[in-house]
C-alpha cells in the first residue's frame, strides 16, 4: 500500500564541492508549486526548459535547466522536480534555502530512496542495491549492483516466497481435513517440495555470498607453520614491508592486517602466528589469536614449505568447513615450475614468493574466489543481513522436514511460515495478511 506523504523534501543530489552542474532534487506534494514560483514557469512533464531561478525579491540567482517528473511515474513515486544549475557551492546553497522558504524541508540522508521503498517504487533489496552501486569500486561490482537493481536477486527471493505460500496452504488444507482418505503429508509431494525448495536456498546462497563478496570483500587468513613465507606472502600482495621477515621462526607474534585490491578487487588479508606448539606465552596467544581469525575467514591461504618433510601436520590443527587453499611455497629449492591443480579438498598453488614464481596464479585465483569474471552473469550484490536471513530460511525449511518426518503437521506449517518470513525480510514485502487472503480465496473452509 502507497504511503499517505505530506511534506516535501529537497537536497542538492550532486557531491560536494564546485563542479560545471549542480543539481536540486524536490520530490513531495508541492514540488509542482515550488517550481513555479523559483522559475515564474509552468513545469511540462519530462520537457526541459531553460529558466532563470530567482529569489524571494525576483532577483536571479542562477540560471538552467527545470524537469518535472510527475507522480507516479518518477523516481521516488511523487511529485519530482529536478533544477540543474552551476555547480558552485554558494550558488547551490543559495538556490537550496529558497526552495526551502517555498515549503520545502531538508532531506535526511536516503529519504529520496526510503520514499521510493514506501511508494513501491524498489523493495528493500533494490534500495540498498543504489547505494552500493554508487559506492561500487569495480566493474564487476557494478554489474551486479545493477542486477540488484533490477530485481534479479528479488525475483528470485519472491519465487521462493511464492512458493513457501503455496505449500503453506496446502499444508493448512492437510491439517484441516485431516477426515479425507489421502493423508496429504504423508504421500511425498510435501517432502519433494520442501527438499527442492532447500536446494534452491541453497543456490541462491551461494550467489548471494558473492556477491557480499564483492561488495564487501573478501576476508582471507594467512596461516600456516612458522617460517612458511606468510609475511612474505603479505608484503607481496600489499606491494610493500608491511610484516617484518626474518630467517628466525616465530618472528610475527601478533595479527597484521592489510586491506588490498587485486585488479580492483577487494582484500581483507590478515597474517598470523605461526602455528605450531609453544611453551611462550606471547607466542602462544598469538597463535589462540590465529585460530580465532581462521575461524572467521572467507578463505584461507595454508602455506606450506615445500621442502618440510611434514607438510601436511597443521591441517589437523584446522577446523573442518574451511574454504582453504595450500599454497606450496619455496618450489624453487626443490627445481619445480609453479602450477595449480584442483583436487576434491580444493585447490592447490605451487609458487616461490621470493622468486616471485607462480604469483600470476595466485592473483588470478584470488580474483576468482572473489567473483571476478565469474562464469555466471546472475551475480548479484547482497550484504550480510540477506546472507543470515537465506540461512535463517533454509533452517527453518530443514526443520520443516523433520517435523514433516515426525508427522507434525502443525510444527510443519509453523516452521515453512517461520522460513517465509526470514525470506520475505530481504525485500520487505510480506506481511501475515497475504496468508490469510491466499487460502480463502483457494480454498473453500466451508466444505
């Protein structure tokens, strides 16, 4: 439902500073009004017209360009005036507080796209895509900013919504004529629907942490037995000595962290203690402090000297479900060329940092882990609150199928509601009333 907006707003929509344009943007109720008495014209819908905009004693403080984007067809779903002038910042100013004196108040920070949201204009996820496309770093962030933008990554959450309220109500009807002679819970269309629906959550996480990815960046953890070439491998990728490398084990103590880019690609790297055992004290917190941001990476580098005879002993000090590569270090003391293989536990790169061999591969597989050049165009940008809300639905979808399993009807029912709703949080668009609707209106309760 459209929101009832009485006031109108107004903010200068183009960055701070001089530049060749300015750019007022009025969107509410007396945005037309306000434009004829700044211009003493007439605004024509989507028409330019050059004007002078002038101040309370009709003196003109600038001159330039008046659009007119009526309701409903503009950005924000009201009435829109845009008033293109000099790029100055006193004449900006200048232009801006008359518009204000015409009844116009300042705008908070997002209103003109919180307005769009309230105006079913974008949903939620739309809404956000805008900002991260104008913070957008890279091309490929750009893109998939846009596909937000256009609804890719909120046509897909809407399906899923669609179907969880489909199945809801046949679960309701289930529940409710529990006197037929099919038992509908129990004759394997609930539980086909509910397994694909996890495996299409699943998908779409996937996709969605990518994106977060992109947006965000990508967190990844140096680790590895001391004197593998992790501050090596830092100051390699951060172009310059950001950790201090000696030949004497145990040199980096504590957490060092860099933030990069890769071709434009962002990276949180962060190097740690080496991981070994130790009676030190210092040492020994900075190895707990390592296994602490091992836990949280996106991804982590294990380096791992190619000539230790025990190269695979501290992959049994990692916990299990991390996104690890080994990265096999020193390969010039051994005459190796530098290559990548794929194996069933992920990847691995053979390369000597202080030869600077196989770093290429490095980059280019960082930059895949990323997102960069994906092979999918259906990247989209997502943050962190869509992340939890896709794994809140698929816990609720996996405790469905236990419930169903149980024979549990109504804890079924309670968890695929439980499941639309987290989904429904990422484009703000359900609220409980649509259920009720929906089964009225295909069922007859009367039977």
């Amino acid at each position: 439902m459209q929101e009832i907006i009485q006031d109108t707003i107004a903010a200068i929509a183009t960055p701070p500073g001089n530049g060749g344009v300015g750019i007022i943007r009025i969107s509410g109720p007396s945005a037309f009004e306000i434009a004829k008495r700044i211009t003493n014209k007439t605004p024509e819908p989507r028409q330019a017209i050059f004007t002078s905009f002038k101040d309370e004693e009709c003196s003109v403080i600038d001159s330039g360009i008046l659009l007119y984007f009526p309701n409903p067809a503009s950005y924000t779903g009201e009435d829109t005036i845009e008033l293109q002038g000099h790029g100055g910042t006193v004449v900006l100013g200048m232009v801006l507080k008359r518009v204000i004196s015409l009844g116009a108040r300042l705008a908070n920070p997002g209103e003109f796209t919180e307005r769009a949201f309230l105006n079913n204009k974008l949903d939620l996820a739309q809404a956000e895509a805008v900002a991260d496309l104008i913070e957008s770093s890279t091309e490929q962030s750009v893109r998939s900013a846009q596909k937000s933008m256009q609804g890719v990554f909120s046509e897909q959450v809407n399906e899923l919504v669609e179907e969880l309220t489909e199945l809801r109500i046949y679960v309701e009807a289930a529940i409710d004529f529990t006197d037929e002679e099919i038992d509908f819970l129990t004759d394997g269309i609930v539980e086909n629907k509910i397994i694909n629906l996890s495996t299409r959550i699943l998908k779409i996480h996937k996709t969605a942490q990518q994106g977060r990815l992109l947006r965000d960046g990508m967190t990844v953890v140096l680790a590895g037995k001391p004197n593998a070439g992790k501050s090596s491998l830092l100051n390699a990728l951060a172009g310059h000595e950001a950790a201090i490398v000696t030949d004497i084990a145990g040199t980096t103590r504590d957490i060092l962290k860099e933030r990069i880019q890769i071709d434009g690609m962002p990276l949180h790297i962060i190097d740690t203690a080496g991981l070994r055992e130790s009676d030190n004290l210092v040492e020994k917190e900075g190895i707990r402090r390592a296994h602490e941001e091992i836990k949280q990476a996106d991804k982590v580098l294990l380096l791992i000297d190619s000539t230790d005879p025990e190269i695979e002993s501290v992959i049994k000090t990692l916990p299990t479900g991390l996104d690890i590569t080994k990265v096999y270090n020193k390969i010039d003391l051994l005459g190796v060329e530098p290559e990548i293989t794929e194996t069933d536990h992920g990847s691995q790169i053979y390369l000597s940092v202080k030869k600077d061999m196989g770093m290429e591969l490095l980059f280019n597989h960082l930059k895949q882990s990323v997102g960069f050049n994906a092979e999918t165009d259906d990247v989209f940008i997502a943050r962190k609150r869509h992340i939890d809300a896709l794994m809140d639905g698929q816990q609720s979808v996996e405790n469905a199928l236990e419930q169903l399993q149980n024979q549990a009807g109504e804890l079924v029912a309670e968890d695929l509601r439980q499941a639309q709703n987290s989904l429904a949080e990422i484009t703000g668009t359900f609220n409980s009333d649509d259920l009720l609707g929906r089964i009225f209106s295909s069922f007859c309760i009367g039977k």
